[in-house]
C-alpha cells in the first residue's frame, strides 16, 4: 500500500538523473574520441640534424691522381758495337758508381780498325771530353747559385727582424737555396755521366786501336749510385752502339708528377702545399709544388672526353722513413691547395641547397625552420665560405628533408 500511494512525480525525477548521466557519459565519450584522433592528426615536429656556423680556416684543393717517380733517371748505352755477354744484375739490385760492371762487351765479327771505326771513335772522345768541360762548368756555375742562395738564406735567418720580411719573401728565399742545392747535386751526376761516358769513348778508342788482349773486352760500369730500374737487354745479344741496356736511379730521389687540368693548374703557384693521399700510409705525405711544365697535352678520359691537363711536379717535404717503401711508378693522389685563408665564415656544405640561381639554407629558430638565402664563397666540399645571410653561431638544419617548408616545426635529433 505504502508503494502505490508514493507521489508519480518522484519516480519520474529519479528517471530523468539516470537519462542525464548516460547522455553526459556519451557526450564525453565522443568528445575525448574527437580529441583524440584531432591530437593524432596534428602535424609532429619534423627530427632534423644541426650544425653551428663557425669562423675557421678555409683552403681550397684540387684532388688528382698522380704517381711517383724518380728524379733523375740515367739509361745505360752500349758504347761499342759488338758481342754483349748475359746482363747477371736483376732489377732492384744496388750498384755504385764506377765500380760495379754491368755487362762486358767483346769484339764482334765485324772489322773494327777500319779508317771509318776510328774516326768516329775519336770524334765521339772529343766529343765526350767537351761535355764533360761543359758538365765541369755547369757544376761550378750552379755552385756559385748556391753558395749566394745560401748566404742569402743565412743573412734573412741571421739579421730579418719580425715582421720585416713577408712570410712568402722569406718562404722563397729557403726555397730558392734548397732548388740551388738540389741543382748542385744534379750537376754532379752530370758530370760523373760525362767522365764515364769519356771513359767508355776511351776504352772504345782503345779497343780500335788494340783489338785483341785485355784491351778488347769493353767492361760497362754504372755511371752513377743507386738502384737499376729496369733492364732493357738481358740476353747476351750483339749489340750496337746506343743501345740501351739498364735504367739506374734513385729511389730514394722521388717527386710526385700529377696531371691536372689545365683549368685548375691556373690557380697553382710554385710552394703552394701538397697533401700526397692514398700512397699505402696512414698519415698523408707533405710536399710542395715544385714545378708547372708551361706546355698542356690532350688526353681522353675514360668517359672519352678530350681533356686539356698539365703536368705539375711535387717535391717531397721530408718524408718518413715508412715512405720509402715508395716505389718509381707507384700511384697516389695529390691534394693541391689552390686558396687559403686563415679567418673565414663557415657553413657545413650538407646545410645548402638550390633554388633556380640562389643558395640557401634552413636556419632553426624558435623550433621552426626558417629559409634564408646566402651568398657563398669558396668551399672545399666539407665547408662552404659565407658571404652574406648567416652569422656565427646560427644553427643550419643538416640535409633537410623534403617534407620541412619555410616556418616548419623541428626538433633537434640526438645523434649519439
């Protein structure tokens, strides 16, 4: 009784909370899924690499091929004609200076005193003795060039007061004396070709003149030290005069000889360093430019292009002693610097990108990627000078991916 004399009115309000708190928990329900999947939608920041723009040093090289050889080479030639006995030595094989033998030569079975024999015998000993005066005065001549290039290079260590002299007059005059010594040594191997050579004209001139006992046999020394390069005529073999029969030089005598393009050996001076890369080593070489040769030559390239290049000579700057296992011939890259300056600002090259003629790049500000253009200078490949658009300190986006546009948000990517 007491259930049915309950007022209708309250049944009806306990109703209408149960209906609201259902259509208050589905409202929320489809609210937070909204906001969900709008959270979901919203565009991430976009992970980037940077880099800091940096004030440094810039030089600027040019990257070739190149390959060692050996500064003076002397080809040994048959002074006679005649019958050459085996060549025993081996290529490698040390030899010195008028005293090692490296072949014999013996009469042939051709007449050699006739009238024709010995004139030409005694006209090649004239001529040989008037090289030798000219090797004789050579070798005094670039003496005197030494001694002045040296007194000249003690007077600026001795007496130059810093700042004086310019670091580059200074750099040419210990150029100048160390070129002076190094002619000194070549007019000595001059001359000692010229007195062999002399020698063999005589031994010749001898054997014309007494064909039979000791007088006979034509023993061919080595005209200078070192080691024999290559042996031309090994087999015992008749012979005639001016042929050749060992290569001698050096090793230890090296230059560097890279061809160049004509276009990038217009930037290159005499002195200007060199870095010798990929010779077998761990640590590049030193070397300076020693020479340009003024004449180019064509040379097709393995893409059948015709090129213009220009051989540029290097001279070693003190190698160590794992660089003498350098061989003549052996390949190395050379990296010659063409420009160089010692305070410049710096961008990473990776940063820029093209835009039709324009470079530019992305600079991070506020989490935002922000294009700015920049006029750029040198670069090396690794850094590119700036001119203009960027200050130091300014960080670059480091190859920015396609999807970053102009106000993009980024976030720095941890790189470990």
């Amino acid at each position: 009784m007491e259930n049915s004399a309950t007022p209708p009115w309250e049944t009806k309000k306990k109703t209408v909370k149960r209906g609201l708190l259902r259509k208050l928990l589905l409202w929320g329900f489809f609210i937070g899924l909204i906001g969900f999947v709008a959270y979901g939608l919203k565009p991430k920041p976009i992970p980037v690499e940077t880099a800091e723009v940096t004030r440094g040093p810039l030089t600027v090289s040019v990257l070739e091929e190149g390959k060692t050889r050996i500064r003076n080479r002397y080809v040994v030639a048959a002074p006679v004609s005649g019958n050459m006995r085996r060549v025993a030595l081996k290529a490698g094989d040390i030899v010195k200076a008028n005293e090692t033998v490296l072949t014999v030569i013996e009469p042939g079975l051709a007449p050699l005193l006739d009238a024709r024999g010995q004139a030409q015998a005694e006209a090649i000993l004239a001529g040989t003795n008037a090289a030798k005066m000219q090797a004789e005065q050579s070798l005094e001549i670039a003496r005197t060039s030494a001694q002045f290039a040296k007194l000249s290079w003690d007077r600026v260590k001795s007496n130059a007061i810093q700042g004086s002299i310019s670091i580059t007059d200074r750099e040419s005059i210990e150029r100048e004396a160390l070129v002076r010594e190094r002619e000194v040594r070549a007019g000595e191997f001059k001359l000692q070709v010229a007195e062999f050579e002399v020698a063999q004209a005589k031994a010749a001139l001898l054997q014309l003149t007494t064909p039979s006992g000791a007088g006979s046999l034509v023993e061919v020394k080595a005209p200078v030290s070192g080691r024999i390069l290559k042996v031309e005529q090994e087999s015992a073999m008749i012979v005639s005069a001016g042929t050749a029969l060992l290569e001698i030089g050096d090793p230890a005598d090296l230059e560097i000889e890279a061809e160049i393009l004509s276009r990038d050996a217009v930037a290159i001076r005499a002195g200007a360093e060199v870095q010798v890369e990929q010779w077998g080593g761990d640590m590049p070489l030193k070397a300076r430019v020693g020479r340009i040769e003024p004449a180019a030559f064509t040379k097709v390239s393995a893409l059948g292009v015709e090129e213009q290049r220009v051989i540029v000579l290097c001279d070693l700057d003190s190698p160590p002693e794992s660089a003498r296992v350098l061989g003549d011939r052996y390949r190395v890259e050379v990296r010659v610097a063409v420009w160089h300056e010692a305070d410049v600002l710096l961008v990473p090259s990776g940063a820029l990108f093209r835009e039709g003629r324009d470079w530019k790049t992305f600079v991070l500000k506020a989490d935002k990627a922000a294009k700015v253009l920049v006029q750029t200078g040198r670069t090396d490949g690794k850094s590119t000078q700036v001119m203009d658009g960027l200050n130091q300190g300014d960080l670059v986006l480091m190859h920015p991916p396609d999807v970053v546009k102009d106000g993009s948000e980024v976030v720095r990517r941890v790189v470990d």
